[in-house]
C-alpha cells in the first residue's frame, strides 16, 4: 500500500550518512546475513499473466509460469493480497477470508501453493486487516448499529457507530482508478474479538486442511504497513505487545518454520525496532533501495552499513531495489543498461534475502503519475509484465485499459521497445539474461549466500567497494558510480598472500601491498575471489 508514504527520501539519506558514520569498521557489527539460496520473486499478480482471457492476471496464470521463475533461479514466490476488495491492489478488504473472484477460486489457491511445494519452493501472503472499507460485512451489519456482533471489529470515534475512524493520513474514503469512491475504516485490532478473528485467519492460511503437513499452506507472511502504534493516532497504541507477538507466537506454535515479514510504515526507519521488539523475522531494506538509486559513494556506504551488519542476530532485511509502491529501477536511471546492470548486481551479491519485482528482470518502466487523490496515481508501477515484442497476445495483463478515466495513460508497453522476455531471451547481452547469468554466479559462491557483509575503503569518492566473507574465502565487489573510467585502489582486510582470481568481469587487478589495484570502466562492476 501507499498512501503519502513517502515525503523527503534523499534527507533520510544525509541523516543516515552521520547516524551509521561510527559503525562502518566495527568488528562486533559484521553479522551473518545469509539465508543460503533464497530469492524472492515478488508479484503483482493482477498484472503478470492472465491464463482464462479475462486479461486480468490470476493464480493459474502465476502456476503456469512457475517453470519460468525456476529457469531464472527463483525460489519463492511474494504476491500481493489476494483476498477479496473493491480496490485493484486488493488492499482494503471486503472479506479477508475470500480470494478475489478475479484471481480465481480456493481451489486455483491450493492447486498452485501445492505446486510450488512440490519444487521444493515457498510462499509469502501479504496480508493487511488493519484496514476495512465500506463493502465489508462489519461495516453493513455494525454502522449505526452499536448492538452489531460486529462492532467490536472495527474502530470507532463515537458511541453510536456513526463515525467510523480514519485510516492513515486521516484519511476516511479513497477514490478507485475506476472512479468510484469508497470509504474506508481501522479496524479495532486491541478489541478481543478482533484478535480471535485475526488469529483464526492467519491460521487457516498456515493449514487450510488442518492435517498440520502443511503442504497446502503458506510458508510466509508479508505484513503490510505494520505500526506498534497504528498510524500515530494514539487509538491503538504497543501493537507489539498487545496484538503482533501474541499473533505471531500463535502462528509459530502452529508451524515453527514459518517466516514473518514486515514492512515498516515509516519508510525513513531501519526497521530495527520490528526486529528487537515486534516478533518479525525480516523487514524491508527501503533506505538501501533508495540509496542505490542515486549513485553517490556515501549513501551506499552509510545506508549499506545500517541496513547489513545492525540487525539482531539471526534476523535480517529483505534486499531489493523496487517494489509496487516504487517508481520502477529502470525509470530511476533513465533505463541506462549499465546502471540497470549495476542495480541487478547488488540487489543479489550485497546480502540479506534479495527480492525481485516482476518485470525488474526486463527492466520495465513505469513511474507513479499525479492524477489527484486516486489510486491510479501507482498503475504505472504495476504494469502489464511484457511477455511479448509486440506487446500483444496470450496472458497480456491489460486490466487498466478496460475501464476507468485514466485507462488510456498507461503506455510504457510500447512494441518491439527492446523491453519484453521475447526480444530480450534472444540477446546474450539482455538485462534479462544478465540476472540469469547473476543469480547463478551467486549460488556458485558461499561467501556471497551466506557470509558477512562488510564497506571496504578504498582511495576514490566515485568507486564503492564491499567484502562478503564466509570462513573458506571472501568475494570483494567494486562498483564504478561514475560516467567515467576509474582507478582505484582498495584496501582488502587480509589480502597479504591470499590467492585472488575473477569471479565478476574479465580483468584481473594488481595485487600490492594488501590492496587490489585496479580500473573499471563508467558504470563498471566487478568482483575477485580471494582465498
């Protein structure tokens, strides 16, 4: 979701820079931030693949690309909410306890969750009940009705149900792209009834047989804007405490292995407080995502550094470089093959889960336009995955252009653009096939799955260098931040007598004094072994 999330993205950079300044090169901060091969797979499912015409993406069409993702390498599947809601993006519920007719039946939800089991893959659920509109069955039966067995479900502002309270930003309705609006409400998540509701859906999704094998159930949750004090009001303050752990010790009596995620409301926070005291496994690396964005050598190092190596042990972040709510990578830098190629490096050689958004692979475009207070402003962001040169046929998710006043503003699809899995499959120097060829160089080294992560200087304000380390040998990346070539000369912990060989690029650097003396080209990248 995104509602006004965002406000000054490069001043929570600056202050990132001073905050993590004293921790670059403390010992104690090199944690373990590994999780062997995972790779996240993240999806807009309404926009991927439409399997029954209805040029809405759908669960059949997600199952019957799964040998797709397998081919890129990819082992778990993120999708945004499926359950029912008057929205395209299906936040804001009508039933939580529904998949979206559009999306297909509970039956297509099985079919495809047993299927990824079967290759040995896993699934996240994004889920958000913080959150109900007008169309939901606790707003019909409880409004105006204080007596309703649904009252306690939501939050209210007066004694007779006649003030449903606002949602994030202050908000109390939502224009759709359709142009419809609907009004939206918090749900009461500290009422008792509310927690009951919650802990018998969440479990559900863990077992929907109940035979406690969990094959048909999901392996992870994605919680959507997760807050301790929801939306700053003050109404329903210590979630932590009162609501989210007690939740999540529920789900985990239930199935140990389950995974938590969260994204933390505040965009500007690390997240640490999720991992310290909200019970949650993961959080999202968004200052890092923006970091890598703008290509100045002290926002990667200040941001890389607090996201990497300050986590709790044993917990970690999510790293990516877009998602749903973000402007796409490739319209960030101007779709510059060499940075689109720089970004995909360091979404999976830096550490943490690395996750993709559809269509990164391609290096879709897409930037989120200002029509006024509707949800349309994001479309762009969430367009049609480009199957095809002429962007036509089979599976082409085009659900916005069917209706709506800004259904014919969305035309980063254009044909035979060089942006489509059908042109680029067939070039050796595709983005496409350079994430391919990426996500197999990573599996080919435990000290990029699974080692430390740790900023190494070297002597040039335009070149950004970094060591991942395992105890059988170390992998040191360069990155040229400039459009112009660079010499470098980078300090390398351990380096005397170390056997150094190319594990990214062609050129070998010279070796002297404990550092790797080297040239990258603008935009260049590269990576040596060193055991």
């Amino acid at each position: 979701m995104k509602i006004m999330k965002l406000a000054a993205i490069t001043g929570m950079f600056c202050i990132a820079v001073t905050a993590v300044a004293a921790t670059w090169h403390l010992k104690k901060s090199e944690r373990k931030n590994g999780t062997g091969d995972e790779i996240i797979y993240h999806i807009f499912q309404r926009s991927f693949f439409d399997s029954n015409g209805d040029e809405h993406g759908d669960l059949n069409g997600i199952r019957q690309k799964l040998d797709y993702l397998q081919e890129l390498g990819f082992t778990s599947v993120l999708c945004t909410p499926l359950y029912e809601s008057i929205y395209y993006h299906n936040y804001f519920a009508i039933d939580f306890q529904k998949i979206d007719p559009k999306y297909g039946t509970l039956q297509d939800y099985l079919v495809l969750i047993k299927e990824l089991h079967k290759r040995g893959m896993k699934f996240y659920m994004d889920m958000e009940t913080q959150y109900v509109t007008e169309d939901s069955k606790w707003w019909k039966d409880a409004y105006g009705n204080p007596k309703s067995s649904y009252t306690d479900y939501i939050l209210w502002d007066d004694h007779e149900n006649k003030k449903p309270s606002t949602i994030v930003s202050g908000l109390t309705e939502l224009k759709g792209y359709d142009g419809v609006t609907h009004k939206i409400t918090t749900a009461n998540l500290n009422s008792e009834k509310s927690k009951a509701y919650n802990d018998k859906l969440f479990s559900y999704w863990l077992d929907p047989n109940h035979d406690g094998k969990f094959d048909d159930g999901v392996d992870g949750f994605r919680i959507d804007h997760m807050m301790d004090n929801l939306d700053n009001k003050g109404a329903l303050p210590h979630l932590f405490d009162t609501f989210w752990n007690p939740l999540f010790a529920k789900l985990r009596a239930i199935n140990p292995k389950i995974k938590i995620v969260a994204e933390q409301a505040n965009w500007f926070s690390l997240g640490l407080d999720y991992l310290d005291k909200g019970g949650v496994d993961e959080v999202f690396g968004i200052r890092l995502a923006y970091a890598i964005r703008l290509f100045r050598k002290d926002l990667f190092m200040a941001n890389a550094d607090s996201t990497l190596t300050m986590n709790p042990p044993g917990k970690q972040q999510i790293v990516f470089i877009e998602n749903h709510d973000m402007s796409r990578y490739s319209s960030a830098v101007s779709g510059d093959i060499r940075k689109l190629k720089i970004g995909c490096a360091l979404n999976l050689l830096m550490g943490g889960t690395p996750a993709i958004y559809y269509g990164q692979e391609l290096g879709m475009t897409g930037a989120s336009q200002n029509f006024g207070p509707t949800d349309a402003n994001e479309i762009p962001e969430r367009q049609a995955f480009d199957w095809y040169a002429n962007a036509q046929g089979k599976g082409m998710a085009y659900w916005y252009k069917q209706k709506g006043e800004h259904k014919d503003q969305f035309n980063d699809d254009k044909p035979n653009d060089g942006i489509s899995l059908e042109e680029e499959r067939k070039d050796t120097n595709s983005l496409f096939n350079y994430y391919k060829a990426m996500i197999r160089l990573r599996r080919s080294n435990s000290a990029i799955t699974k080692g430390t992560y740790k900023t190494v200087d070297n002597d040039n304000d335009k070149v950004f260098s970094f060591i991942r380390r395992d105890r059988e040998k170390a992998v040191v990346v360069v990155v040229n931040l400039s459009d112009k070539d660079q010499v470098a000369k980078v300090d390398v912990p351990g380096l005397v007598g170390k056997k150094v060989s190319v594990f990214l690029g062609k050129d070998m650097p010279v070796v002297s004094e404990g550092k790797l003396n080297l040239s990258l080209a603008a935009y260049g990248i590269g990576a040596w072994v060193v055991e």
